[in-house]
C-alpha cells in the first residue's frame, strides 16, 4: 500500500509504549501515541496533521456536546502472521459509510486524503502498537464532530476529524447472553438507525444497562412499530442459522450497514449456503428455538467480530441455545475471517490494505 500524501507529523518525545502489557490488553481504555487532527472551517478542510495523542480545549458552547452532531466509525488492523505488514480490513468501505453518516447528519463529507491517506500515515507511524497476540489488534476510531461554539440549532459552520487508535482484546470474552427489547426503540424508519452516529448509541444505553442488570449482555432491538421483528444488537449485526438458511434482517434505515455483516454474507453465499436478508419475526426465532431448528445466532461487528450467542431471553423466559462447539457455520466463518484479517488465508476479494 502506498502510505499516499504525507501530512505534517508532530511526534511525541516518549513513546508510553512500554508501558503497555500487550498479554493483557482490556477493550478501549489504552491509546496510542499519536493521533489525526483535521478541521473544517470556511467551507473547506485543513490538510488534516498527526500530533501526540492527548486532550482537546473545548468550549462548553462546542455544538456536538449539546445537539450531538457527531458521527464516528470503527475498524481494525492486524500484524500479520507470514510477513512484516500491518494489515487493515476493508478501510474504504469505513470510508464510504463515514461519508454516508455524515450526508445523514448534515456534515461535511471528509476527503479521501484525509481519511484514507492520514489513516494509513498514522497506523505506520504507529506500526508498533499493533498487538501481536492472537485475538488482538489495533482498534481504529476515525471521528468527526460540530465544533462550533453556539447554543442556537443549526447545521455546525466548523467541524473536528480526529483518528485514535487503541490496542485491543476481545470485545465480549464469553458468548453473549441478549434479551429481546419489547418496550424501548433503537432506531425508527426514517430515523439515524442506519448512520454511526453517537446518537443511536447515547439512546441505547439505558435499555441495554436495565438488561445488563437482569444479567443480560446486550439487547436484541425490535422494530420501532410493533417491536415484533428483530434488529440489531446495537453493538453489532444479528445473524440466525435456521434449518439449512442464514438469515439475518435487510440493512435497510434502521439497522447499521456493518462490513464484518456484509463480509460473513458474502462468504455465506460463496460457500453455497441459502441466504435470507428478510424481516426476521420474533416469533419465528422462538419458535425455531422451541423446535430445534435453530442451529446458530451470532453478532457480527469489528468489535464484536463474530459473537456466539448462547441465550435470548424474553418476556421473563431464558432459551439456552445450542452449544458452541456444534456450530458449523459461525465457527468455520469466525476461521475465515481472522485468517484473512491475519494474512494466513487467501484475501480472494482483495478486502486486506497492507503497511
Ligand atoms: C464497532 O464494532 O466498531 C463499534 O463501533 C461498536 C462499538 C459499540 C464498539
């Protein structure tokens, strides 16, 4: 990969590096040393500069902490396993969707020199962050918010893009248990369902902190009409193996367009499996649970890579379901991934950007 445009780089005087303790990495509290800066003003964007990491001066006026303009993406590269590169997964479709959420939230779109270029300029710059240990990788957070400083409700004149990366480990470390979302609403139609912005997920947290404390992991969100038809989990994308199908609801404007979604129904279909992008009913969830026919239900997301699920809850019932070792399609797809995302399986679609 051509590292492209070299934008300005201020680098730190001491790397915090050693500090770090890559055998025990939690998921997103440990940053690395530097990070992009680039903003818009007047119309136009700066050529974007890659500083130490470190706080921001804000005023308590910044639009986006009182309207929540603000949109952000998530990815993540690996060290590879047969050669001295770092390897990003699919970063332009990262790019795409960010542009996609900013059209959405009224913000500038961000040039591809800034995102694509500064991305790959900073990951190299910080190449050494990138863990080696297997189930870790550099967690990417490209972000933009409304930086202006006025109390009135408007589309934002100034915008901030920042890219902050973080060592990580898993996101879940056991299967998740989800509980089915009866009463509270994620994303309406017509609503931001389908952008990454901070919105969605500021609305999720009461709900899923209410299931957190009757033991769940995360909820399974519901359709704003009649909660009858299955979502998202908010942290990632739900898929079911029903019979000989893999379903999993159409991404349409309430339900995030996740890449690792994508890439699991692109192999899916590949490998030659029946694949249904429908409404996916509750009832026939519960009911294939009831009557055995439910083989596998997993999250897809870059955090979440592929998350097992091992229990939904409903309405005051638990259905365990089946266990992981049994479950052909998630396991053999989870493989597949990881061995492309670290280099030791074939990268067919060219999804691999390599440092
Ligand atoms: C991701 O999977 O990258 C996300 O943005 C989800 C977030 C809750 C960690």
């Amino acid at each position: 990969m051509e590292i492209g445009q070299a934008l300005p780089v201020e680098k730190v005087k001491q790397s915090r590096l050693p500090q770090v303790d890559f055998n025990n990495i939690p998921f997103g509290k440990i940053y690395s040393d530097h990070m992009l800066v680039a903003e818009f003003k007047n119309g136009q964007w700066d050529g974007g500069k890659i500083i130490p990491f470190g706080d921001l001066p804000l005023s308590p006026a910044t639009s986006t902490i009182h309207y929540g303009q603000s949109i952000f993406e998530g990815l993540k590269a690996y060290k590879s396993e047969t050669e001295d590169k770092v390897l990003l997964f699919r970063p332009d479709e990262n790019f795409k969707r960010f542009n996609e959420s900013a059209t959405r939230l009224c913000m500038p779109h961000v040039p591809e020199e800034v995102f694509m270029d500064g991305l790959f300029q900073l990951v190299n710059l910080d190449r050494e962050w990138v863990p080696n240990t297997p189930g870790c990788s550099l967690y990417i957070r490209p972000f933009m918010f409304a930086a202006d400083a006025y109390l009135g409700l408007k589309p934002s004149d100034s915008y901030k893009f920042l890219i902050i990366t973080s060592p990580v480990g898993d996101y879940y470390a056991e299967p998740v248990r989800v509980k089915i979302e009866r009463h509270y609403t994620r994303a309406a139609k017509g609503g931001t369902g389908y952008a990454k912005c901070a919105g969605n997920y500021a609305a999720s947290i009461y709900p899923a902190k209410l299931a957190q404390e009757k033991g769940y992991h995360q909820l399974l969100w519901t359709d704003g009409a009649k909660h009858e038809f299955i979502e998202e989990a908010g942290s990632m994308n739900v898929m079911f193996v029903i019979g000989d199908k893999l379903i999993t609801a159409p991404a349409g404007d309430s339900i995030l367009h996740g890449i690792t979604r994508k890439t699991v129904l692109t192999l899916a279909k590949e490998w030659g499996m029946e694949v249904e992008e429908r409404p996916v009913e509750v009832k026939e969830v519960l009911e294939a649970v009831k009557n055995g026919t439910l083989k596998e239900a997993f999250g897809t997301g870059t955090a979440a890579t592929i998350a097992h699920i091992i229990a939904i809850g409903d309405d005051g019932t638990d259905y365990e379901l089946p266990a992981i070792e049994t479950r052909e399609f998630s396991n053999k797809v989870l493989k597949e991934l990881t061995g492309i995302q670290r280099g030791n399986k074939e990268d067919a679609h060219n999804w691999i950007f390599k440092i």
